[in-house]
C-alpha cells in the first residue's frame, strides 16, 4: 500500500485468498495431567502471501477431524477468490451453506476459526490491530486470572499453586473440575468446602478465587442452593456451571437466593442462546469462547448484548494462543469485561505457537497492537504438532 493510502484505497486481486487449510494439531497439556489435547488451526493466504490464522477449539480427535472435513470440503470453496475485508459476507455466507448441519457444534467451530483468520487478515491488509477495527480500545492492559482444574485429591499440593500464582502476581485465580476424574469439585461437598477454606486461608482477602463445578457433578437446584449459601462465606469472585446450561429458570432462582455472583455459558453456541439465557435474567456474568461461538464476530455481538443486560463477561480462553489472542481484542473493546482467563503455566499451545507468547505482569495482560492478532506465528511449531 502507498503512504498515506486510505484504509480501503489498496482492495486488490492480490490480497483475495487463494489458499484454506484446516491443520488438526495435538499436544500434550501439563494443565490437565499430560493429556492429549486436539484442536484445528485455520491457515488462510491471500495471492499476496498474507497469512491470516484462526483456532477452532475442538479438544477432541474426533472433532478436529469431522472440523477438518467441513473446512476444506464445505467450507473452503466458499471462501476462495473472497477478499478478507468482506468478513461479515463470508460469515453469512457460511451460515446459509450449513444450516442443515449447522447452527450450533462442529459447523460453527468450523466457523469461528475462519472468522478469526479473516480478522486477522484484515487487520493486517488495514495496518492496525483487530480492536481498532471493532471500535477501538477501552482497556489496556487487562485483568488476568490464573485458570486451572483443581487436584481435589491434593488439597496442600492446590494451595500452594494458588500462593504461587499469588507470588507471581495473579490477583485473581479460577479453579475448578479437577485433574483426575473420580475427584472433581462438587462431587464431595466436605471436600469442596475444606479446599475453599483452605486456599482462602492461604491467599488471604488479596487474590479473588472463583470455582467451577464440574459437569460430572450432576448439581440439582436444591444442592446448587445449599452449597452455594455455604460457599458465601469465602467470597467467592463467581460460581461457574453450578447446574446444567440450560436450566435458565434454575439459575434464576439460584441467583435470588445467594451473594455469589453466578456465572455460566461456555457450553453455549449463538447469540440466540445467549440472548434467552441473558433475557431470563439467568447469570451475572458469562463466559464465552471466541474459538466456539463462532469467531471474534459472533463474541463481539454476544458481549454487546451481554452488556445492555448489566451481564458482565469473562473469555473463557484455555487453548491455543489464537484464541487468546483473538479474545483479548474483543475484551480489550468492552465496557463490560471482567477478568481475562489464562492458563499460568507454559504449554505447547502457548508458548511454542507463537514467538510473541502472552504473559502476565503484575497480574495484568497486554493487548497486541501489531496488525491484526498481533502475533509471530512459529509455522515450525504448527509442523511439529500436526496430528497424524
């Protein structure tokens, strides 16, 4: 582009994409005990040789693949020729292609890392980082929290990685499910209610610690009532998928009858859902996944909604540094962000994807303001992680 060029002076040939592909990569989380986790990256080149990169966060083997097969059967051939400014068109575009199997799951999955690639392209053919793009910047740096599962089986070994990430400067920490499966929080009460105190004791009143309750758990309103009043007593910054998503006037009444603020929404798909979800008065805060719901599109309209109810959000951001990436533009734009989620400690995802790894300082995160993400992409990496 020349100097001085306006913002859409330099729509040309060469920046239409010429190249889509969708890369199952797996590695090894030391989040999660070493397990295997798989997620599909999004490689998108225009005929300029822009690289525009996204995440769909599948976890699963089974779900990276069928994600693979709608990207470069279905998907792909939609996007080819497109230019990447024509973001929202695409969007559409790819919604009407798969409303027979689409609308929520693998399809939007699918979605969203294309969206966050198209982002990214955009933001780097326009020379500004993606939040300029969506309004412009309202936070910078942002509030990081700490996010880990719980080892309830180790209660002394989890207080001591809560001092530790005190120590390190994390003014807020999240813990929750767990990190073997016959011991998830919410599964013995006692239990649950000796680590809170315990950590609580440890960190003091200078960390906020939210919990969330493992989907193995199987909370009924009832229970969710009765824990949730015992647990006031450690002020807890939020309780996360006390009972089932869906159960919208169950989160009502549990919202009425505690101090705790209530948090749920990682498991949900469209705005549509979250906007029956917000409508119903049904949680404080909610969490959403950009690498999910359907890209930096989708989380930005679910995050404005959210804020025209008094509904604060919070990323729910634990895989790769795409999504990351692409969550803090969003939260860095909103009037309504609470905490940013991270994972503390290094992993491949994190740390070997990228040459620019994020990292907190004092507690805080900063937001890229390089074009686009505002990451350095090691494609090495990428190789050495691909699925095979």
């Amino acid at each position: 582009m020349n100097a001085g060029a306006g913002p859409h002076e330099h729509r040309s040939t060469d920046e239409k994409i010429v190249d889509v592909r969708a890369i199952q990569v797996s590695y090894p989380e030391p989040h999660d005990s070493m397990r295997v986790h798989f997620l599909t990256l999004v490689r998108l080149e225009t005929a300029h040789g822009m690289v525009g990169w996204g995440e769909c966060t599948t976890r699963a083997a089974e779900a990276s693949a069928a994600t693979e097969a709608i990207i470069t059967e279905g998907f792909g051939p939609l996007i080819l020729g497109r230019h990447p400014a024509d973001v929202e068109a695409i969007w559409r575009a790819l919604k009407r292609h798969s409303y027979w199997y689409g609308g929520g799951g693998i399809a939007l999955i699918a979605m969203s890392g294309i969206d966050v690639a198209l982002w990214d392209l955009q933001g780097q053919i326009e020379h500004v980082p993606i939040y300029t793009l969506l309004g412009g910047r309202r936070a910078e740096p942002v509030r990081a929290a700490a996010s880990v599962l719980f080892d309830m089986s180790d209660i002394d070994g989890t207080c001591a990685r809560f001092a530790d990430y005190q120590r390190r400067g994390f003014t807020a920490a999240k813990g929750g499910y767990g990190v073997s499966p016959d011991a998830h929080f919410g599964q013995d009460g006692d239990r649950d209610l000796t680590l809170l105190r315990e950590i609580r004791a440890t960190v003091g009143d200078r960390m906020d610690i939210a919990a969330d309750v493992s989907v193995h758990a199987s909370w009924t309103l009832p229970h969710a009532l009765k824990m949730g009043r015992r647990f006031e007593e450690f002020a807890l910054f939020w309780l996360e998928d006390p009972l089932p998503h869906d159960n919208r006037v169950g989160y009502r009444r549990l919202r009425g009858s505690v101090t705790t603020p209530v948090a749920t929404g990682e498991r949900l798909w469209t705005l549509d859902d979250y906007r029956v979800l917000l409508d119903a008065d049904a949680a404080d805060i909610i969490l959403i996944d950009p690498g999910r719901v359907g890209g930096i599109t989708a989380m930005k309209r679910i995050a404005d909604y959210a804020a025209t109810q008094g509904v604060g959000v919070v990323p729910h951001s634990w895989f790769s540094a795409l999504n990351t990436a692409a969550a803090l533009h969003v939260f860095a734009t909103l009037d309504n962000g609470v905490v940013f989620e991270i994972k503390p400690d290094p992993f491949p995802m994190q740390h070997e994807l990228i040459f620019n790894p994020f990292a907190q300082v004092d507690g805080w995160l900063a937001v890229p303001d390089q074009p686009g993400l505002g990451i350095n992409m090691n494609e090495a990496a990428v190789t050495r992680y691909t699925a095979r």
